[in-house]
C-alpha cells in the first residue's frame, strides 16, 4: 500500500457521484497516462484488466470492420450457453449445406451432414479461425444465421459494446459489420472475466481436424509465455488486426491493434506495446477495505464526526514514475446529517497525480452514527444558532 496526502473538502453544493467511475464488480478505475508509445496501427487500445485503466487510446473510437475479431462474440455466446446449461461440451451440432459451403478465408473443414462436437468447434474457431465452424455454432444455436446475429446485437447492446453492430457470426468482409477498439477490447475483458472455466482454449497452440493440423493464428502465443489469448483477424478493407492479453506477475493487460500492414507488423507491434504497458505501468494499492481516509462533521448525530474510508481495495493504475506524487482530496457535502448507516456513500475521494487524470471514488461511512434525540437536538440547535449570532 503506497502513502498519500489526504485533504479534506467540505462542499456546501452536492458532491457528484463517483459510483459510475466504478467498472462493474472491479476496483477503482481511471484512465492513467504516461509517455506515451507510437505504434503503426491506425486504431490502438490498451486496457488495464484489473483496474479498467485506459493506457493506450488511438482511434479507439473509430467503427471498422472488425474481421475474425468478431468471433468473439460468437464464442461468447457459445461460452455463454455451456455456462447455463444450454449446451455441453459433448453435444453436436449439424453442418449444414451452407456452413459446409463457407470456404472462404480460415476454415475449420467441416463435412456435409456431419455432426461436430461443441468442444470441436470451440478449437475450430479460437484456434483455427474457421468461418464454416462460426456457422455451424449460429445455426446449432439459433436455428439460423439471422437469429444467431440477433443475439450478437443484444448481448453487444447488454455488455454496453455501444458502437459494435453485427451482420454475421464469423467476421468476413461485410460493410454492416462494425466494431471499435474500444470494443474488441472490452468484449475481451468480458469473456476472460466471465468464462475463467473456458478462456484457456484461447492458449491452445494447436488443434487437429479431420486429420488437418493447423496451428493458433496469434503470433505472441509462440514468443511471449505469459499471452494467453486471444484472436487475430486480417481483412483488406481494414488491415491486420489483434486482441491480446497477457498476465505478467499477477497483472493482466490487454492490447488490441486495427490496421498494421502486415502479419509481421501485427507481431511486432503488439509485443511492442505490450511491453511498454507493463514498463511504464503499475498498479498501485492505495487503500485497503475500511481503511479510514478522513474524518468528517456530523450534524445532529450522537457522534460530532463520522470516519470516511472506501468500501473497497482501492487499486489504481499509475505511471511508475509519478506512483509517488500521489495525492487525494475527500469531498463532500457537509456537515454530513444524521443518521449515517455504516458503509452509506457519503462522498467521494479524489485521486490525483502528475501526468494522468483525475480520478474519484465513492467515500462511505466507516461507522454507524445515530441522530440525536428530540433534547439532543433543540440543545444542538440552540448552540447552532447561538454561534451564528455571536
């Protein structure tokens, strides 16, 4: 845990929430920045896994076909299904004509009629690329193409993937197929924290069907051994593309590249970037559950102050040189009145330093404080308005 400087600030006006800085279920998140790195790719985004630190934004923003990176979201849904129950891994689902059919780019060499394993096609797409596996997964879980693209458009609009539209489940060139760095790399996010059971099949190196050996189209799985995951993707109208986690002493970061010219640069590239985020990054343990970071005014309360601590670890990332220029402002509107229930959001903690930005938290109470009585508070308020008279 690193030391800061605590300041305490009273607002009179209501202190803005700090809750929706909170990434869903994980610690404080903010967007910390360092010098910067130049990369070739046209759209970059790097995310802290744990935190939510945005340490890399180019183009992020940007709505481009997204190619293969698009089968995540097919395997989400299929990770999704195994995980409810809907499917097992030993289940099959039918080739159709048409998934048999689709033998452009990457394919997994499926057989007309045949019947495939869910386990089969999980390896057939995150380690093959296979379009044909795609459609057969769709169909095996939708009943159609159309019906499974449904389901990618309402699981993107539910993962708040706001600027990700989807037209088929395998990612070949189609000009309503759109997603964002941005995008890809929080679908990421998602799938690793949602699916820990299946993410491993993203590390698998190789995969063998129909006596066909095809090897992970990912570059880092064969150069890097702490990347684990996850896709590469190659269209003309967009470059080559990748999304890549790694997990370097405990820490997970992700990287995701639009638009290098070459399956080399790609490589390059993103082990470039990845290395400079763990380089010029750290995470930083700023203040444990409870830990109390302030104390402040009570009105009317059995108590004259309540303690101000955080209801969780508050982790952040930082820039490795500016972890200790570190420094936090509680705010609040106060007096606070009472009565306070133990851990009530009551404020917000305001975290700052050199060369990143700001970034708040919710302050709740560290105990319990009840309201004065009926005595209690006329002789309160006798000495309140006593002094404003003086």
């Amino acid at each position: 845990m690193i030391g800061i400087k605590m300041k305490l600030v009273a607002l009179r006006a209501t202190a803005v929430a700090a809750s929706a800085l909170l990434a869903t279920s994980l610690l404080a998140a903010g967007a910390a920045r360092a010098d910067t790195i130049d990369t070739t790719a046209t759209e970059a985004y790097v995310l802290d896994y744990e935190t939510g630190a945005v340490l890399l934004d180019k183009n992020a923003e940007t709505r481009i076909q997204p190619a293969s990176l698009s089968k995540l979201m097919t395997v989400y849904l299929l990770f999704e299904a195994l995980k409810k129950g809907e499917v097992k891994l030993d289940d099959t689902f039918p080739v159709s004509k048409e998934a048999w059919a689709l033998n452009e780019g990457s394919t997994m060499f499926v057989g007309i009629g045949d019947r495939i394993r869910v386990e089969d096609l999980i390896r057939g797409i995150v380690v093959q690329s296979g379009n044909d596996a795609c459609l057969v997964v769709a169909e095996g879980l939708a009943g159609t193409e159309q019906a499974f693209v449904e389901k990618m458009n309402a699981k993107a609009k539910e993962l708040g993937l706001n600027d990700s539209q989807f037209d088929n489940p395998h990612g070949l060139e189609d000009e309503k197929q759109l997603m964002t760095a941005h995008d890809v790399a929080w679908l990421a996010h998602h799938l690793i924290a949602d699916f820990p059971e299946y993410y491993h099949y993203f590390s698998e190196k190789e995969f063998v069907f129909n006596g066909i050996k095809q090897g992970n189209r990912n570059p880092l799985l064969y150069k890097d051994p702490t990347v684990d995951g996850l896709k590469t993707g190659h269209l003309s109208i967009s470059g080559y593309s990748v999304a890549v986690s790694a997990k370097r002493d405990g820490r997970r970061v992700i990287v995701v590249l639009i638009g290098t010219h070459s399956m080399q640069e790609r490589s390059d590239e993103s082990a470039k970037v990845l290395d400079w985020a763990y380089r010029e990054f750290d995470n930083y343990t700023v203040a444990k559950a409870g830990s109390v970071l302030a104390d402040a005014p009570v009105w009317l309360g059995q108590e004259a102050t309540v303690p101000l601590a955080v209801g969780k670890d508050l982790l952040v990332t930082l820039p490795r040189a500016a972890h200790d220029k570190l420094t936090a402002k509680a705010v609040f509107e106060g007096p606070i009145p009472a009565p306070i229930a133990a851990g009530q959001e009551v404020g917000k903690v305001v975290i700052s330093a050199p060369g990143m930005t700001d970034m708040e938290v919710p302050l709740v109470a560290g105990k319990e404080v009840p309201k004065l009585g009926f005595f209690g508070r006329m002789i309160a308020a006798l000495k309140h308005f006593a002094g404003v008279g003086a």
